[in-house]
C-alpha cells in the first residue's frame, strides 16, 4: 500500500503535575491549569486500553514502522516538567505494561530546591500570603494590598507570569532576584511546606527508576527558559548541556527533546537547528495536532488532555477517527 494512502496518526498526550483531589483553597488553584487528578489520569488509561482503534507506540517505532501500521490512533505519552507527582503515573503505566511515555526533565534543577521559574514565582505569591506588593518593568507595574481578594491575587501573578514569558531571559532572571531578595523569599527555606510538596520534582533516582523501567527521559533544557528570548550563547547551553547531563547521569543517549511552553512564539529555527545539532531526533511541541509521516522532521504536535482547562480525551480520539474514516 502506498505511503499516501495511508492514515496512521500519532497522538501525543501531555500531563504535568497530578495530585489526588479538586483542591480549592487558595494558591493552589492558580497550579491547577498543569494539575490533573490521578483518578481522572486511571479512566483516561482504562479508556485508552479499551478503545478499539488506538494502540500504544513510540515517536520512534511510529515513523520508522509506518508503512506497516495499520490505520489506528497511535497514541505516546509525555509528562512535561519532571514533578514528583508523576512517578505515580508511571508505576500505572507500569502495572499496564505500558512503556510508550516520556518523561521531560529540566536536569539544573534535579536534586536542588529551586523549581522551574514559574512555579517559583507562584510559591513567591504563596509565601506573601496576603502581604503587599508591588513591582513594575519597562513602565508595566502590578500591585497587591493587604486588602486584595484572592482572584485578584491571582490574576496578577497570571499577569506577570505571561508578561515574563514575552521577556528576555537575562532581564527576567534579574528581575525575579531583585523581587526575591526584597521580599526576602528564599525557596529553600519555603521548601518544607505542603504546596511546595505538591509541586516538587523528581530525583535523579526516580528519574533512573523511570528509564530502567523501560520509559524515555528526555530534555527540556536546563532551567526552562523561553528559548525564542534566549541569547544564542544561551540557547546552546541549555539544550546541549541539559543533554549531556541527562546522558552521563543514565548512562544513555536521549533522542527527544519537548521545547519548554512549546508555543511557535516559544521558539525559532536556532532553537530547531541547535536541538538537532545535539543529536535529538525528535522535537516536541505543545502545537495542538496529529502527527503523520510528513511531520517527522518537524516539531511534533500534542494534545494536553492532563490538565482542568483541557479538551477531553473522549473528543480528541474522536477527531482524530473522523481524519481517518474521511481520508483527510
């Protein structure tokens, strides 16, 4: 059968964060567009497993078998950011015995108490409580009272964490210390409570107890920058050093790597280029899509179906049946 008319699709799934109920008290609820519930994570893989034209694969096994697959929703599981969270997702899969899953990992970040900088900002608003604040960039400024309700709170950190993800990186990072060291937040000593628990990361022996299980590890970069406003000198560290750390501390080579937020703004054919250059194979995207053969140069797209604000799984298996039976 020609390669043409064939209809294989590769549906990739992202998961973030999990934790085990609807929590709505307070800062909590502004982690809850990357949280997924672990129940809502054990019916999507009861549906997966009993849904008749979908099947478990890898990127790798998809593009390099294409020709023989039959016409199914291919699907391939990722968990972005390396939480702690997820190691319970993966003893699921295991118990499945389901391997097609990647886990993506900032490896600066492993075994030290600092977080990916947005989360840190978010334990920075937690940490202030109901305290004032203020703070301005470029002529923008956001300001809190002791008095301020609680959306309101939370739609100003909103506000500044889009505003930072537009920002270069130097000028970000210099920001965020200023606004720490005035406030006098320091993450390690935050780290013994219970929300900076909920969103803690791996270790590297979780992160082994993944790979030796028969899971991927792959790169997100070092520390999670927007790469797109990132020098070149900064593009290249992140993604090649985080990649030879990966490497030495597994014992192996990686061959994916999930571009941090994963937007088209989020990156550029530098960002493309120095990822292949490295030797990733495959490059992740949060681009919403199904993969076919003609995509496997390119950045692959998924579908966040882990997280509150989601599309259902249900509507997205169903999308995708609808391509194939119209040939599209």
């Amino acid at each position: 059968m020609p390669i043409a008319s064939k209809k294989p699709l590769l549906l990739i799934l992202i998961y973030h964060n999990f934790f085990d109920q609807m929590n709505e008290s307070f800062w909590s609820t502004a982690a809850d567009d990357y949280m997924c519930t672990y129940e809502r994570f054990d019916q999507h893989i009861e549906y997966l497993l009993n849904y008749p034209h979908a099947e478990f694969i890898t990127p790798d096994e998809f593009f390099r078998n294409y020709k023989e697959l039959e016409d199914k929703v291919y699907i391939y599981l990722t968990f972005d950011d390396g939480y702690y969270s997820s190691l319970a997702a993966f003893k699921k899969l295991r118990s499945h015995s389901i391997s097609a899953a990647a886990s993506f990992i900032n490896s600066a970040l492993v075994d030290t108490f600092e977080l990916a900088w947005p989360e840190k900002l978010l334990c920075f608003f937690h940490f202030l409580n109901n305290k004032d604040f203020a703070a301005d960039i470029s002529m923008t400024s956001w300001k809190l009272s002791k008095h301020t309700p609680f959306p309101e709170r939370k739609m100003v950190f909103l506000s500044l964490v889009n505003y930072l993800k537009g920002t270069k990186t130097t000028i970000r990072e210099q920001f965020l210390q200023r606004l720490y060291n005035r406030y006098q937040f320091d993450i390690k000593e935050f780290s013994s409570t219970g929300f900076y628990k909920q969103i803690s990361l791996l270790s590297w022996n979780d992160i082994k107890w993944i790979a030796d299980n028969g899971f991927t590890i792959g790169g997100h970069t070092a520390t999670h920058p927007i790469l797109s406003q990132c020098e070149s000198s900064r593009i290249a560290a992140e993604i090649v050093i985080d990649k030879q750390s990966i490497e030495s501390h597994l014992g192996k080579t990686i061959s994916l790597f999930a571009i941090p937020n994963g937007k088209p703004k989020d990156y550029n054919i530098e960002v493309l280029t120095t990822a292949k250059s490295a030797g990733y194979k495959y490059i992740l995207s949060t681009t919403l899509g199904y993969n076919r053969i003609q995509h496997r140069h390119l950045p692959l797209m998924r579908y966040d179906v882990g997280n509150l604000q989601s599309q259902e799984l249900s509507d997205v298996l169903s999308m995708a049946r609808t391509i194939q039976e119209n040939k599209q």
